[in-house]
C-alpha cells in the first residue's frame, strides 16, 4: 500500500516519538525521543503543530515524518526543516515526496511574514549519509557549514584554575535575565545564531531536558554574571547509548572576559557535577569554524569527535502576498 501524507493529529504524538525513534537508532548517533519532549519542541511559537508537523501513514502505521521550525531574526530569517523515513520504507520516493512538501510549508511560513530580510531554509545531516546528500543535491541545496558533536569519558574529571577574580558557581535562577543577556552577546558573533527570547529562553532552561542542578555560572569580583555553562540530559537515551550521558548544551563568556579561561572553568566544574551524579559520559556541539576557538578548547580536555553533520541551505524565494 502506498503510504499517505496528512496532517499531523494530537494523537500521533506516541507514535510519532517512536517513529523518530527507530529512525535515529539507525543512524550514527541514536537516541530515544519521548513524546514530552516532542509536545515541547511543537511550542505553537516556532512550530504550531496544526499545520507545521506532517506525517506519512501506510496501514495505520506511521512510516514517516515531517515539521517546519521558522527562527524569526532581527537581520534574517530561518526556517528549518527536520524529518525523516522509516529505514524499512525508504529508497521508495518517500524522502523527495516529503521534502517538497516540507519546502513548500517552510515558504509558506517565511512568507508570512512581513518585512524585506534575507529568507533561508535550512536543514542538518550527518556528513555520511549520501542518501540525504543526493535527495539535497538533487533539489537545489547546498551545504553552508559543519557542526560537530564531540564526547568524552566524565572520569578523570578535568582540572583547571579559576582565573583569578572569578568565582564559579551554581546556577542561579534568579539572575536568568542577567544569564541570558551574557549567553546572547556571547553568541553575536556566532555563524546562525540570534539572540533567546524570553520564550526561548524559558524553554532552553526550564524544559523537559534541562539540568540547572548540573550547571554552572561565572561571577567576576563585582558579582557580575561573566559566563554560563547549561547542561542538558535526555535520560530516555541511556539504553540505546548503553550509558549515562549529559550534555552541555550552552557555554559562553562575555566578549569581554574572553581569553581568561573561564570557559574552561566553567565546563570543568560542570563536568565535575556530572560525575557525581553518576553521569558517566558528557556530550556537546560545537560550530566547526567557531570564531572563538572552541574546537581547540574542548580538544584540550578531552573531547573527541562523535558525529558530523552538514548545514544544508536553499535560498527561500521571494516573499509572495499572503492571501486574507
């Protein structure tokens, strides 16, 4: 039977979860996704789950998903594309199938809005995947940037000296406005990156994978917040990774203070808190041209290569009316 693309239901999202499921368990890095954490990611701000998340369907089945993710910025706008294919369904047409409707909803999206700002849609895959680099050549797309996902062993915990006048601490909830004014001018300067919402901030830092008991904030001898490192953990994906794994999700220090080693300090306390927690290994993604050096940083402590992936782009086309 050929499988049917409709509209994303509310009760799909248990099915939807393990259809991401196995999709990822097949590929370089998987991971168990639960349906709360898809609930969150469908937040009605950048996905609206009514119209933005499709599914395909064959004998009642889900074979296959899609959603639209628009980030709105202030010099430029994004929509991003995620999905993905049954491994038992595919090579069957159902990866173009997809991505043209996906194309076609993140336009829709990006057309809704109204100023003049460059519109890009953009998509992630893991470097080695030369299906999705074919289905991606073979429709306009090109790749724009890598990232990388780097780990280690949490034990020998890594040491390093506090710079001198800063004093690491634990994660100070209220101090989040001043935490994240530090994590969005640290980030300015980063390839994709705009400034947090206090929605989006809220959700980095309040949501379902958010361990604040795990991270750590930098204080100068003022009692400035100078720097942060938020650790997140997806405690569904220890089975299919065969251990405990955090992640350290944001690290940043103020352009200011830049070049003290408080980064440094930050994600060895961090990891610090994480052994004692019984995590017994700690992830990261980092930017492969990271203006501040940050590969070579984690690379100091330890960190070594996990997966890659590839930042697929394709120029949106020109803002059409939006019928009322």
């Amino acid at each position: 039977m050929t499988p049917r693309l409709r509209q994303f239901q509310p009760s799909d999202l248990g099915a939807l979860a393990a259809l991401i499921t196995a999709i990822d368990g097949a590929g370089p890095q998987p991971r168990r996704v639960t349906a709360e954490e898809l609930d969150e990611e469908f937040d009605g701000v950048h996905t609206d789950p009514a119209r933005d998340v499709i599914v395909a369907e064959r004998d009642d089945t889900l074979v296959a998903y899609g959603y639209v993710m628009l980030l709105a910025g202030s010099d430029r706008h994004r929509c991003y594309l995620w999905g993905g294919v049954h491994p038992t369904s595919r090579h069957q047409g159902l990866g173009t199938q997809l991505l043209a409707n996906l194309t076609a909803m993140g336009q829709r999206r990006l057309d809704e809005l109204t100023d003049d700002a460059p519109r890009l849609l953009h998509a992630y895959a893991p470097v080695d995947d030369t299906v999705l680099t074919a289905l991606f050549q073979r429709n306009g797309w090109r790749i724009v940037r890598y990232f990388d996902d780097l780990h280690r062993a949490t034990t020998p915990i890594p040491v390093a000296d506090c710079p001198s006048g800063i004093t690491i601490v634990p994660w100070d909830d209220s101090r989040s406005a001043e935490i994240r004014e530090v994590k969005n001018t640290a980030f300015a300067d980063h390839w994709g990156s705009q400034p947090s919402t206090e929605h989006e901030w809220q959700q980095l830092t309040h949501g379902d994978a958010a361990r604040r008991d795990l991270s750590r904030i930098a204080l100068d001898d003022h009692h400035h917040v100078v720097g942060l490192c938020l650790a997140h953990r997806h405690a569904s994906d220890d089975e299919v990774l065969g251990t405990r794994y955090a992640w350290i999700d944001k690290v940043a220090t103020a352009p200011t203070h830049r070049g003290r080693g408080i980064a440094t300090a930050l994600i060895c306390a961090t990891i610090d808190s994480m052994a004692n927690d019984g995590i017994e290994r700690v992830a990261l993604g980092v930017d492969s041209e990271n203006p501040t050096g940050a590969h070579r940083l984690y690379a100091n402590l330890g960190f070594t290569p996990w997966t890659r992936y590839a930042t697929w782009e394709r120029p949106a086309s020109a803002r059409q009316p939006v019928a009322n």
